[in-house]
C-alpha cells in the first residue's frame, strides 16, 4: 500500500512528541515533522513544500498561514470541546481574572462551550499575528492576568508578564487530523497515481529537474533530500533571475569532468507562470582548466554596446553598421585582422546579438589545441560540435596544420554543422600575409560562404583614436574612480601619430596605466611619451660584423631571424610577435633555408 506522505508543521514541542508516538504504530502514513509556530512554520514549508509531499498537517494561525502560502492541500487540526474544556478545568483554581485568546479555530469552539456551560469568560479571537500582541495589552489593562491560548498568546503573554495556559491538541484531535489527511489524499488518488508516474519518468532519466513558482522559490525539486548537488544549485541561482524572465535559454557551465547544460522553460498553469529548468549532463572533453574550449554565456556578459570598442564617425562606423547585419545571420563568418584589433569581442558581440544568443557560445582556441585534442574534438559525441542551434567560435584557425584543417572541413561538410550552429571563424593578419593565410581566407569564403568582416588596424583609422580614447576613459573614471577629462592637445597628438602594433589592446592597456598614475584633470604629454616609449619595441642592436652585407636581402633577412630566435631561446611564438610575422611566415623561412 502506498504510504501516504504528511508534512507535520507542528506549533509547540509537546505536539511533535504526540505526532512521532503516533506515527511509530501507523504503517500507512509518512510524517516528516518541524517544530514552528506561524511565520517560521509558514518558511519552513516553503523550504521544504517542493518535497513532494501529499498534504500538510499544522494548528490554527499557522495553518491559516501556510494555506496562503502553497497549493498543496491543508489540514487543520481542529480543538476540541475537550481540549478547551481541561484547560478551563486546569484554571478553576486560579484566583485571577482570565480570558481565552486565540486565532478563530480555537474562539469558535470555546464560544460554544462557554455558552453551553454558562463560562462567564472573555473570548477574544486573533485576526493576525500583528494584533495578537495589542489585544493581549488591553485585556491586561482590563485587569486580566490569565490568557488560556494558542501558542502565539502564550508568547505575547510572557512578552506581557502575564500568566498564560497553553491550549494543547490530545491524541484524538491529532489522530482525527491524520485520518482526514488521508481521506483527502485518497479522495484524489488517481491524480496522486499520475503524479508519482510522472515525477519518476522525470528523475529516473541521467538529468535533474527543478520548477520554480512565480515569486521564484523552489516548487519541485528531483534532488533526493541527501543527494542536492550544491555546486548546481548554486549555478542555478546565478542564472535564476534570467530563466524566470526570459524562456527557452539555455546556459552550459563545465563542473570538473562534467558539462552541465541548464534548459529553462515557461509553463502557464492557471494563468501562474512556473519555471521549469532541466539539466542535462555529460563528459567533458577536457580538463576544468583547460583553456583550449572555453564556454560562455549571455547572462555572464557585462559588455557594453558596439561603441566601446568600435565607436567612431568615420571608417569604423561602417564597421559597426556590418557587426550589427552580420549578427542578425545565420551564416557563418570569418573576421580577419592584426593582433589587437578586437577579433574576440566582435565574435562575442555577434553572439550576443545574434539568433542563437539564448544558448552556450563555445570558443576553441587552435592557438592551444595539438593534434590529439583536435581529433578528439572532431570525433568525440560530447564535442560542443555535435550541439544543435549554439554558437562556436574557432578563433585563431591559421594555428591549425594543413590535416587539421581537411578534418575539420570533411566533418563540417559530412554533419550539415553549419546549418546547425553559427560557425565564427577568426584569422589573424599580419604585415605580411602568408600564402597559407590567403589560402585559408580563400577556401573559407568560397567553400562555407563565409561573410567576412575584416577589421582595421588603428593606423589606419587614427581619426577614430580620440572618440575610442574619450569612451575607454569614461569607464576607467568609473571603474577607478578617477575624473579625468581627457588628453592635452600634445599628448593626443602623440597618441594619433603612435602605430599601435598590438592596436585596441595596446591602446588600452597604456590608456590604463595612464589613468592610474594621473592626478590632474587631464592626462599630460610627458606621461604619455614616457609610456609610449615604453611601448616602442626595442630593435637589437648587432654589430656589423655579424652580417655579410653581399648577400642577399632574402638572406640577411634571415640571419636576423636566427638571431632574434636565439635571444628568445628557441621560443618561435616570441620570435614572431618580435619580427612582427606570424608563425606560419616564420615556420616557412625556416624551412626554406633548412631544405625541409
């Protein structure tokens, strides 16, 4: 037989013993009891209510309270004539003036009695816990000493100095609110029977299961009582006030070896929007740590619009203008441009911006992928590739060797994964275009139809330095609390002539350092020459001896390239970033003159 499952909310001690004595010779019924009395009743039940309880057992003001506060059935347990009855019994001796005080489940019944008794006795009912105590005060000062009560009297009695005697519930009022329990619930078993097949078809599958109520407390919950995963209830509260306002977003968060995807939707039951968020679990391909996938939600981003990093009235204008079009496809896109110039925040806005921005963005960085990672992503069922209608953004896919790049290609054409996922593709270009870089760009465009936003290097649009300066200074005044106004005439000067080698991100970062160290309304020449010159990359001075100048300039060229590799011990990453190339130009000099 099925167990019929109670939540006891009971007001005072002495009813929680009565309530576990009970229980221990019934089979047919499950108690869960909790001591407390009105309020701290009513919020222990809205704790614990998505339990998945079948109904709720308490005592008169309490369990008026917590009827308001949850849809799940109520009983009362009722005082009877013969608990009001031993405790007027109790205080015959008493030499004082007493009066009953109660809310009305307990001044209905002494009415009756003291009427049939013929009880000369105030009776005064409660209507909230708030007046309780300033009609306790008047009895007082009508010379009442004694308050024959419920609980919340007894405690505004001894708040008073009076005397008080608890109306306590006996054993038959207690067991007559546990039978009519169970008649309620029996009353709708088919819809119980429902209930418990579909709440197990919800969590006997590898997910979990919460729905929210409309104020945005917990109202069913698949966690075992002993099994709630705390590091997912947390997450779930990150994201909460999001999934309450907008449906059918999902968000993935990586918990050490697992990814966890977080799917939210809005159900409408008489006209109360509920909450239902599902989380759905599976291996994730790679450590915690590691930062060669990296995932990314809407609800995490602070960004602020277009102009922050794109802001201008002249080239960079009609850059902004493509950003936001662009958004708005579904095709995949390829944004190419020098190192600084803002490729990363371009794709994040596109994301954010654009159709699928309501599910995870997964950013795959090549630049940390080796070949058995990379396979791994291409054939692995749990690859942020197999996902359906997210965004994923492979940056930096020159780093990817020629095998590489037709694996990716093969499994893109053979899986529909464009058509799937907005693909955003991101090239690094340097002064001197590779022919590989030209050729990728090339197989890009013409194999995916890639739209392609190309972004400009700061010398190129150094009109636009002075509105980008005056917007990145507004937040570093906020964010630093500074009031700085802007750049002196000179120092402007300065900054429009520099050539920004590693452009936004360069700017930046000297916008940054400059506003720390300045104490004036506006931020002076001589500090902004002496970081730029700073900034200025030191060319290594080597004496003439160390090259034959009757070679040729192919070959001169490269014996500084084996001198700089030198001083950077063999490091070809800070070797190129030093000549100015990329890694793939480096790679094939290299090659060249070693005959490989």
């Amino acid at each position: 037989m099925q167990k019929v499952k109670i939540l006891v909310i009971a007001p005072y001690e002495g009813m929680t013993e009565i309530f576990e004595n009970i229980s221990k010779n019934r089979e047919d019924i499950e108690l869960t009891i909790q001591t407390g009395d009105l309020n701290t009743g009513r919020k222990i039940v809205e704790n614990l209510a998505h339990k998945n309880y079948d109904v709720i057992i308490s005592r008169g003001g309490t369990a008026e309270l917590i009827r308001s506060s949850v849809e799940i059935p109520v009983v009362d347990i009722s005082i009877s004539g013969y608990d009001i009855l031993r405790s007027i019994k109790m205080a015959e001796s008493y030499s004082g003036k007493l009066v009953i005080a109660g809310f009305s489940g307990i001044t209905k019944q002494a009415r009756v009695l003291c009427d049939l008794l013929q009880y000369d006795i105030n009776i005064i009912t409660f209507t909230s816990e708030d007046g309780a105590l300033a009609a306790l005060r008047q009895a007082r000062s009508n010379g009442a000493s004694l308050v024959l009560c419920d609980m919340t009297g007894a405690n505004y009695a001894k708040i008073l100095n009076m005397n008080s005697i608890l109306i306590t519930s006996g054993t038959e009022s207690i067991n007559d609110a546990i039978n009519e329990a169970k008649k309620i619930v029996h009353s709708s078993n088919h819809v119980h029977k429902q209930k418990n097949l579909f709440q197990s078809l919800l969590t006997d599958e590898d997910r979990e299961f919460l729905i929210y109520d409309p104020a945005g407390s917990l109202w069913f919950s698949s966690f075992s009582i002993d099994g709630m995963n705390v590091s997912l209830m947390n997450v779930v509260q990150t994201y909460l006030k999001a999934f309450l306002k907008v449906p059918n977003q999902s968000v993935a968060r990586q918990i050490r070896d697992k990814v966890y995807t977080f799917t939210c939707r809005h159900l409408y039951i008489d006209e109360q929007k509920y909450t239902a968020i599902i989380i759905n679990q599976k291996p994730a391909l790679f450590t915690e740590d590691d930062i060669g996938i990296t995932i990314y939600n809407k609800p995490d981003s602070d960004s602020a619009n277009f102009s922050s990093f794109f802001g201008g009235s002249n080239k960079i204008g009609i850059t902004a203008h493509i950003i936001e079009e662009y958004s708005k496809s579904y095709l995949p896109v390829l944004i190419t441009g020098e190192d600084g110039t803002g490729k990363d925040k371009v794709a994040s806005l596109m994301y954010e911006n654009g159709p699928y921005s309501t599910s995870p963005f997964y950013v795959i960085d090549c630049k940390f992928i080796s070949e058995r990672k990379w396979n791994h992503i291409m054939n692995n069922e749990n690859s942020p590739l197999a996902d359906v209608h997210s965004t994923i953004y492979i940056k930096n896919i020159c780093m990817l060797s020629h095998s590489q790049l037709e694996k990716l290609f093969h499994y893109m054409d053979h899986t529909d994964l464009v058509k799937r996922n907005r693909m955003i593709f991101s090239l690094l270009i340097t002064n001197e275009i590779s022919p590989e870089a030209t050729a990728m760009k090339s197989h890009l465009e013409k194999r995916l139809s890639c739209l392609t936003l190309n972004l400009l290097p700061l010398r190129e649009r150094s009109d636009d330095i002075p509105s980008i300066t005056a917007l990145y200074l507004h937040k570093l005044n906020v964010s630093l609390g500074k009031q700085i106004i802007g750049l002196e005439a000179e120092a402007m000067e300065l900054f429009t002539a520099f050539p920004w080698t590693h452009n936004l991100d360069q700017l930046q970062h000297v916008l940054k350092e400059l506003a720390v160290v300045t104490k004036t309304p506006y931020i002076t020449y001589n500090d902004v020459k002496y970081f730029l010159d700073q900034e200025t990359p030191k060319i290594p001075s080597l004496p003439s001896s160390d090259f034959d100048l009757t070679q040729t300039l192919d070959e001169i060229n490269y014996q500084i390239i084996l001198t700089v590799l030198a001083e950077e011990h063999e490091n070809k990453e800070k070797t190129a970033n030093r000549l100015g190339i990329s890694r793939s130009t480096l790679w094939r000099i290299l090659k060249t003159h070693n005959g490989i």
